[in-house]
C-alpha cells in the first residue's frame, strides 16, 4: 500500500513537471449571468471568472483558450490561462503561469506574445494554438524604462513581423520636480511619452534595437493594428494637474474636466505634441500647455496630428479593439470597442466599454457608450466602492466581445442573439 502510493506520488509529481509546472487552480463549475452590466437590446453577458487577479489586457487563441496578462503577481505568476475543456461554455480549468507582471498579451504567427514592465517575451504554441513550455520563454525585447509610473508596456504587432511597443511618460507633464515649469526640451521623449517600433522575429533586442514609431504620446495604453487600413491606432490617457500650478488660468472645474483622452491613427513619425500641447475637447482645438507658456486659450502644436476622435477627460482608456467577427450586428463590423477604466467629472460615468462607429475606415458619428455600470455603483452618489474597471479586450473565433477587469479580476463574455 505505501510503496503504491509513492509510486502514485512519483508519477504525479512527473506529469505535472512536464505540464510545464502550471499552478492549478480548481476549476469554475458554474457561469454567472452579468446582469448588472446594461448592453444594447439582443447582447447579453456572462461571468467567466473572477478574483482571477489583476487582469488587464487578453488574448483568446482559435480553440477558445483565454490568457490574460496580470499587472500584479497572483501566487507569484503573472499570466492567466482560462480553458474550457468540454466546450460547453463553462470554464473549467485555470492555470498560471510567468514570474513577471505585466500588461500585454495577443497572440500571432504561432506565439503567444506577453509583456513585462521593461519588454516583451513570446511562447511557441502548437497547431491548436496551445502553449507548448510555459517554463521558457524567448526574450523579443527588453531594457525598456520602468520608472514605476505608467510604466506598462503594451504592445501589438502587424502583418509584417513588426512589434510596436507604447512606453508611457513617467512625469505627468513634464515638469521640473516641484515646479510648474516645463522641462525644455522634454528629454524624457528619448525614451519615453512614444511607441517604439522592433523586429517581431528578432530575439533578445534592447531599447537601441528600436525605431521611436510615433512621439508625443503620454502613455498609450491601448494600441490596435487595422489590418482595413494597414496602420496603428492608439488610445492616449492625457496629462492632469491644471489647477495646482495655474489657478489664473484653470478652474477646478476645468482642471477636472480637460484634457481630453483622445484616439490617434498613427504613422512613422508623426508627433501628438505631448507635453507641449494638450488637446481640448470644448474648444476642439489643440492648446499650449501652461508649463510652456500657455494659458488655456493660446493654440499650437501646428505640426502635432489631430486626434481622430475626442473622449472626456480622466475616463482612461485601457484598450482597443476592431471588431471583425460575424456574431454581433453589422454596425459593429469593423468599428472600434475601446475598454475605459476610470470616470469622467464631466460625465459623471465611467468604468465603461465605447464603441466608435467606422465607415470607410474613418470614425462616423459620434461615439456610444456600448456596456455601462461595471461599477456596481452609482458614480453621481457613490454608496459603496467602484467593483470592477474595465481594462482589456479580445475578440473570440466565434465573434463573442471579451472584457477583463484589473480590480475585481473578472473576465466578462458578452454575445449577441436576435
């Protein structure tokens, strides 16, 4: 009997080393039906997990298995895998694995690409698009600025073997410590307040591998490739902190409510002129920031891009998402679903997905706020604290919409049925 059960042991302890060390969770027995989430008529939501850790963005390969990447450490791993073994649209088994944290996560041309705080590593799958070793890694860049602020590296890649990796500004406006005097020039943009363009197919590549892509980008968290178009789009949180340094020029009011997050279609070179200019949303136009000598009127940036469509301020979009599936409506196809995790003073909402209708690959109309109250609560009188916030997208082979959310660890599946 004990020799059975070392034997037992031995071979269990074998099969789980080959697995690729993977820390199992027990499975979700039951889907939850999402029904505080509002959604147009015919979509619903369910609940596929939760407490899953701090989930941001997410990536589902062709057999339907989900990853998401973690921002922080959940028993010291930093990458989820959600698996649905008898597809009966139950989850039923949940693994972890990766050391790092980190934001991104896609998969594409046979790897899962996953980030960490400083670069970007990526995992062979086989032909069903399985992680095959979760244990090794293959290091595509690394070396990034990690200053602890905004200092997530979100990425996508294109149909060439090109990764663009965003690196957000760690100074909010630039700013000398303690002053409300621009740095200039702002040195951080060599490094920093951009997205950097490296070879996908290129391993162990530092920050000098890089090309800087675009410029003048505080932090882009969310970033898209528009295989229609053949070009970047990029969601930009923007800069804060009006009213400290510049009372004369800025009310509380307006140094809550601008400036606005704003959407880029990018190209090599173009500059979105942060921090000398920010965009203002009321007066659509593109002002002088105070630090450089603006005063809230003075315009400028004559050779910064205009961004392509403009959001209240502080509602933080975290990510995009062109939607190419089948299953939702043919208002949707080829339109842009943006997850927002912060709230607009301006709007009194927040913690919301949008969604930017597109009509010969140009934003048509204005944009629709798409699933509303993953807050849990009402944000004009808070009667408790915010649940969920909205972080991460990701399209299913089916055409189902994918939401994480960063603060109660949920991944949410919203369909749709005539």
């Amino acid at each position: 009997m004990k020799k059975t059960l070392i034997r037992s042991t031995f071979i269990l302890a074998t099969l789980v080393g080959t697995a690729g060390l993977f820390a199992y969770k027990p499975p979700i027995k039951k889907t939850t039906i999402a029904e505080a989430i509002k959604l147009p008529a015919g979509f619903s939501a369910t609940i596929l997990g939760t407490d899953l850790g701090a989930t941001r963005h997410l990536t589902v390969s062709k057999n339907g298995d989900i990853y998401a990447k973690l921002s922080k450490l959940k028993d010291g791993k930093g990458i989820l895998l959600m698996r649905d073994t008898n597809k009966d649209g139950v989850i039923d088994e949940t693994k972890y694995f990766g050391n790092y944290p980190g934001t991104g996560v896609t998969i594409k041309n046979g790897y899962l690409y996953a980030s960490s705080n400083t670069g970007v590593l990526r995992y062979k799958l086989n032909e069903k698009e399985e992680i095959i070793d979760t244990e090794n890694p293959e290091k595509i860049v690394d070396g990034l600025v990690d200053k602890g602020r905004d200092n997530a590296k979100p990425f996508v890649l294109d149909n060439n073997n090109q990764i663009y990796v965003t690196v957000g500004s760690y100074n909010d406006p630039c700013r000398e410590k303690g002053t409300g005097k621009g740095i200039m020039p702002c040195s951080i943009l060599d490094s920093a307040g951009g997205i950097w363009k490296f070879n996908a197919e290129k391993l162990n590549q530092t920050f000098s591998d890089g090309i800087r892509y675009a410029t003048g980008l505080k932090n882009a968290v969310g970033t898209a490739w528009n295989s229609k178009t053949n070009t970047l789009f990029a969601t930009v949180h923007g800069r804060g902190q009006f009213h400290d340094f510049y009372p004369q020029y800025y009310t509380p009011q307006q140094s809550a409510e601008m400036p606005a997050e704003t959407l880029y279609e990018l190209h090599q070179g173009d500059d979105a002129g942060w921090p000398y200019i920010y965009y203002d949303q009321f007066q659509k136009k593109k002002i002088v920031a105070p630090e450089y000598g603006g005063d809230g009127k003075k315009t400028g940036g004559e050779k910064a891009i205009n961004p392509i469509v403009a959001f209240p301020a502080h509602l933080g979009p975290n990510d995009l998402l062109f939607y190419t599936g089948k299953m939702f409506p043919a208002k949707y196809r080829n339109g842009a679903f943006i997850a927002f995790h912060g709230q607009s003073p301006e709007l009194k909402k927040g913690y919301l997905v949008a969604f930017v209708p597109f009509v010969n690959n140009k934003p048509s109309g204005k944009w629709e706020i798409f699933a509303d109250n993953f807050a849990g609560i009402d944000l004009v009188k808070p009667t408790g604290p915010v649940q969920h916030r909205p972080c991460g997208l990701a399209q299913g082979p089916d055409g189902a919409l994918y939401v994480s959310d960063d603060l109660g660890g949920t991944v949410y599946r919203i369909t749709y049925k005539k």
